[in-house]
C-alpha cells in the first residue's frame, strides 16, 4: 500500500468535507491513538491511520441515506430497525469503499466493527475499537483506566470497553446489537466457543 503525505491530506479533505468540525477533531484523535497502539503491539501504521481516518465517515448521513443503502446493497431487511450507532460503521465500510476508493479488506472490516466489536478480531480491528474509545478528546467515565489498561494489554482493553458499553446500554435501555453480546461473550465472559 503506498501511503504518501499528499494521500493522507487528499483523504483529510474529504474527511472534513463529510462532518461537523468537532466530529473532525475526534477523527485525528483516534488517528492519534491508533498509531499508538500499531506502534505497540506491532501493527501496519498506514492502514491504522487510514482506518482510524475513515471510522466515522458516514455517521453525520441520514437515516432515509442509510435505509436506502441497506436496500441498495441488499443487506437483511432486519437492520432496517435498527439505528445509526449501528449503521453508520457497518454501511459507512460500504460507503468508504464506494466513496473514498478504500478497497482493503481489513481497513474495511476495521470500520465495520469499531462500534460492535466481534469474537473475532483481528490486530487492527481491535486497534481502531479500543482507539475510537481511548482517543485524547475522550471524558467518558473510566476512560483514564481504559488508557492505563490499553497501553499493557489489548485484548483486556477489548474487554473493559466491552463490558462498560455493554452496562451503559442496559442503563439507559437502549437495544443491544447481537454482535455486541457475541463481542461480550468473548472478550468479556471469555467464552470459549459460541
Ligand atoms: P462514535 O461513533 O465515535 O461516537 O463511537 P461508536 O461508534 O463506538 O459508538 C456509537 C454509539 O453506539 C455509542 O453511543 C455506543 O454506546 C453505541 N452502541 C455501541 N454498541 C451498541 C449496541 O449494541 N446497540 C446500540 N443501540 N448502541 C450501541
Ligand atoms: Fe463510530
Ligand atoms: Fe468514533
């Protein structure tokens, strides 16, 4: 892949383009803490930055834009019920690749499972999960402990993100996502097989 600065500033202009200035500014700092992480635990730092980047592509699109994507592409007519905490990494993927021309498969994947997470992650899914989280502009409750906890162990700090997601979802009643419950089932209750 070649990554040069004149393709990060192309990708950043077209980045800003698509959201509000404060959602811009989380953007560069989970680019911020991705490179971090890559640099930890040994992971490509062009394609955490390129993912980190694009996460949030399409999270300021509509819900009648996502709708319309979900019939277009002809996902399952059940994430029709679903909302933009959802779509917006899943369909935004689509819509990077279409987009924005990012064809890598496992940037790709990255941003379709920042929200949710999975069972199964790779390095740099993991990566841009736990940096959308950890990112410097961040004051969510725990978050100092979520960043202690990252820079010794990633797949712990997979699970204290998990877990705390999970208990903030139920607080406000909000519904869970299977894959959420998959994410919690691995990482969190450590089960071995679902
Ligand atoms: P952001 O896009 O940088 O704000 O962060 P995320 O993409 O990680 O999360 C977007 C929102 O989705 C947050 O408010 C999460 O709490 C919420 N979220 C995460 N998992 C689920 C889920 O399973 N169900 C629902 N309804 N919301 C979720
Ligand atoms: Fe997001
Ligand atoms: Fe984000």
């Amino acid at each position: 892949m070649h990554y040069s600065e004149e393709t990060r500033a192309t990708l950043l202009e077209k980045i800003q383009a698509a959201m509000s200035e404060k959602r811009f500014q989380h953007v560069l700092g989970v680019e911020k803490a991705a490179l971090f992480l890559a640099e930890t635990y040994g992971a490509s730092k062009e394609k955490a930055s390129v993912a980190a980047l694009t996460h949030d592509y399409a999270k300021e699109r509509s819900d009648e834009e996502f709708k319309q994507t979900i019939r277009d592409y002809g996902y399952d007519s059940d994430l029709l019920h679903w909302n933009n905490a959802i779509w917006h990494g899943l369909l935004g993927a689509e819509l990077v690749k279409q987009e924005l021309g990012i064809t890598d498969e496992s940037i790709l994947q990255a941003i379709r499972l920042h929200t949710t997470g999975a069972a199964q992650m790779t390095l740099l899914d993991k990566i841009i999960y736990v940096a959308d989280y950890i990112e410097p502009g961040r004051d969510i409750p725990g978050v100092e402990k979520a960043r202690a906890i990252a820079r010794e162990d990633l797949d712990e700090a997979v699970a204290y993100e998990t877990k705390h997601t999970l208990a903030h979802l139920i607080d406000i009643e909000a519904p869970v996502y299977p894959k959420t419950i998959e994410t919690y089932n691995r990482w969190v209750a450590k089960k071995e097989e679902i």
